[in-house]
C-alpha cells in the first residue's frame, strides 16, 4: 500500500471560481506538464467541491488533485462519502478528499446550517462516511514503475513517501476506502500545526492491522 504521491511542493489555488472551466482546465494541464505532484482548492460559495474535482482529475494526467478543505456541511457524509470513492474508482490514486467544519458565519448564515462543536461534528461525520454503504467496487491503486530515461523531463520529481503532517493520504487496496484529510478546525489542513494523524484498526501489521483498514486521516 503506497502513500499518495503529494511530493514535496504543491499548488494551492484559492481563486478558481473566478475563472471559466475551459480556462480552469487548461491551467491544471499546464500545471500537470510542469511535474507539480499535487494541486489543492477549497469550497466556499462557488462551484460545488466534488464536482470541480473530476473537472480537474478529467484535465490532468498525473498530479493529486485535493480539496483544502471540502466543508462537511456543504452535503452529508453518505453523498460525501459516494462521491469521494467515485472519484478514487475513476482516477486510481489521484484523489485527496480534505475535509473542514468551514467557519459559522458561512455554515450559518449562507448555507443556513447549525454550527456544531467543531471536534464532536467532524467525528460524528468521519464515523458516518465510514459505515456508507457503496456499489462499485473499490479498485486497487495502480502500480508505480520505475522511472526510466525515456520519461519526459518534466514529470522527473522528487518523491516524499511520507506525506508532509497536516495531510493524510494513501492509496486504497481492495476493500480498503480511499484516503481523506479532515480539518476539524476549519481552513486548510496543510495550515494547521496541530493536526495529527490518526486511524481506526487493531494492531497488526503495517499501520492498519485488524479489521478492514480505514481511510488515512488527520484530525484536530
């Protein structure tokens, strides 16, 4: 089981909505031919997080594509859950789902939502994507050959196995779920120097020993 390949340098792009999706399109493939490994977003009042993420995934080859952060009130944890292995069975370990409580005021007064106990709520929310149920199997991550000296210049980069703290990601096997990053302090994950990794299962070997492993995630 390998740890999806978020590299060491990413791209965070706040400003999407303010551009059209042909125009959005063409920037992920331009940032893809630049061997950047991963390109994250957030969710705020534009366009809807899951589905700009197969916008990017369908315009791009090899780089992550990663929501920072998805607001868990934006739909519940069984569509979110859906969606997230949708896109993981399409586009085999190339997809973070980052997860955030997003902020009251937009919780509240925009989506017209109760604003929970931050913490309380994420869990309650990872819990229920855990137990959704799904059709389609979920398809083991593709195999990773070695680079070669016919590889194009710019997709040569160094590689972090380890993903950098603040994130959470693996690439799923059979059975497993895909890999998710939750924010129960809202924001950016990447931002948050207090998140620590943690994941459910008895000891056992590797990480995820026990029952049938879930996904890797970062909570607050």
């Amino acid at each position: 089981m390998n740890a999806l390949d978020l590299g060491r340098v990413g791209i965070w792009a706040g400003e999407m909505d303010r551009y059209p999706a042909l125009a959005l399109r063409q920037a992920a493939a331009a940032i893809d031919d630049l061997g950047y490994p991963a390109l994250w977003f957030p969710e705020t009042t534009g366009r809807e997080a899951m589905t700009q993420a197969a916008l990017l995934l369908s315009a791009t080859r090899q780089t992550v594509i990663a929501t920072g952060t998805a607001s868990i009130y934006a739909r519940d944890a069984v569509s979110a859950a859906a969606a997230q292995r949708t896109l993981a069975e399409a586009f085999p370990g190339r997809f973070l789902l980052g997860l955030g409580v997003s902020h009251p005021a937009l919780v509240t007064d925009v989506r017209g939502h109760r604003f929970g106990p931050p913490v309380a709520t994420m869990r309650a929310y990872l819990d229920a994507m855990d137990a959704a149920p799904f059709g389609p199997p979920i398809p083991a991550p593709p195999s990773v050959p070695a680079a070669g000296p016919e590889d194009a210049p710019a997709r040569r980069r160094t590689r972090l196995r380890r993903p950098p703290a603040g994130h959470a990601g693996r690439a799923h096997s059979p059975g497993q779920k895909p890999a998710r990053a939750a924010s129960a302090a809202g924001g950016h994950p990447a931002r948050r120097p207090g998140l620590i990794p943690r994941s459910h299962g008895r000891a056992g070997p590797g990480p995820r020993g026990g029952r049938p492993a879930q996904p890797a995630r970062a909570a607050a």
